[in-house]
C-alpha cells in the first residue's frame, strides 16, 4: 500500500515479448508468429524477476495484464499470467489491445528487407531508402498503411496512460500494470512519455522478457524508475 493517503503510485511495466522464429532478414513488425519453445521458456523464467524488481520498488503488480494483439505478445502475457500467480498470490488475466501492436510497414508487411528495398526502387516516385532507416524514429516508409517509430510510440504512449487513468483515484495501492508488447513502439512510447530521450532511443533496445519501469509523478510527469532497456547491437 502507499505511504500517503489516497491515490497510490502508478507505474507501466513495459515487457517485450519472448523469442519467436523470425524469418531471417525480415522486420518482425506484423509478424503473426507464435513464440518459440525458448520464448515460452523465457517468459515462465521472467515471472520471478519481474515480480522481484516490483517488490524491490514496493509495487503490487496488477492483476490485468495488457497485452498487443500480436500473437507472440499476447502468448507471453498469457505464460506470464500463469507464472505470476505464485510470486503475487493473486490471479492475473490478460486483455489484448491492438493499440499496442509493434510499428506496421503498411503494405510492405512481412517482406524480407531486400525485397522492400527492390520494389521502392522500381517506383520512380520514391527516393532510395536512407540508410539505417529501420531506426530512425521519424522515418516512414512511403507505403500505404505504414508508420514511422515515433507514430507507432504515440499510440502505444496514449493506451498506456488512459489505462493508468482509469484506475480509481481513490485506489490507495502501489501499482504496477505490466503491457506486453514490442521492442520498438515500446522504446518510442517512453520518448513520447518523456521519459527518455529521443537522441538515445536509436542506440537502445529491449531484450527479450525485458522489464522497465515507468511512473507517473502525481504532478503528470513520467520518470524511469527501474530496468534497463538494452544497449542496440547491430546484426553481424
């Protein structure tokens, strides 16, 4: 419970989801991938961790569990679900929330990366595709139905806070609600939150079964309380 009277701490859990079989070369974005037997393995693992960093910060994890509708995501916050029962003696249950889906490539969705590249290059309308722009968190790609990093953090950021709003004012617990979701429109909804900074966020990343902690200050602010987000390694 919280030390003060009245509304308790309120505190997104950011949790990506765990291994899956990516096709090489390909970005996962819309992938409708299950997880991997390592994926399933990894987020049963991740219940304790997760369950001690909230105890290490006095946080009651909450028993919704938000979740992107993506199917790797969603089967991680259900794994989760169960494995958490024992760490927080409570049961947990998970709602899927297409808002939280990871950056869509528009008609380019689950092309491998050469081929995007191939057929923007026969469109003479286009210019070639800058170098890097996977992690340019402005860049869109010039297809119908796609978002840039930024946009896809945007939406991300606006479900994450009118889920925390919408927990009763009068609710004095600490609490902490985990979303399940993806490593990139999760980095870019801490930006839009504010809670990190946009010049970093192309050099970060988020392992799977990562955890990081975001509170919402009393006065509308967001900090980063706790976890890491992972430094970004380049594919050798």
């Amino acid at each position: 419970m919280s030390s003060q009277t009245g509304r308790g701490r309120r505190i997104a859990a950011f949790v990506r989801h765990g291994d899956f079989d990516r096709p090489e070369n390909t970005a996962s974005a819309h992938s409708p991938r299950a997880l991997s037997p390592l994926g399933r393995a990894q987020a049963e693992a991740a219940a304790a961790s997760i369950a001690a960093l909230c105890r290490d910060h006095g946080l009651t994890i909450d028993e919704r569990i938000e979740a992107s509708q993506l199917l790797r995501a969603w089967e991680t916050a259900n794994v989760l679900a169960k494995a958490l029962e024992p760490e927080t003696g409570r049961a947990h249950h998970v709602v899927e929330r297409d808002e939280l889906i990871e950056r869509g490539l528009g008609s380019a969705a689950n092309l491998t990366l050469d081929t995007i590249a191939d057929l923007l290059a026969e469109d003479p309308r286009i210019e070639p595709l800058p170098e890097g722009w996977r992690r340019m968190p402005e860049f869109r790609l010039p297809l119908p139905g796609a978002e840039s990093l930024m946009e896809a953090g945007a939406r991300v950021a606006a479900r994450v806070a009118a889920s925390l709003d919408a927990i009763p004012d009068d609710d004095p617990t600490d609490l902490a609600r985990l979303f399940v979701a993806h490593s990139g429109c999760l980095r870019h909804a801490a930006v839009v939150l504010g809670a990190i900074d946009v010049r970093h966020v192309a050099g970060l990343s988020m392992d799977y079964l990562g955890c990081v902690l975001l509170e919402k200050t009393p006065g509308g602010e967001w900090i980063h309380l706790a976890g890491e987000f992972a430094k970004y390694a380049p594919a050798r």
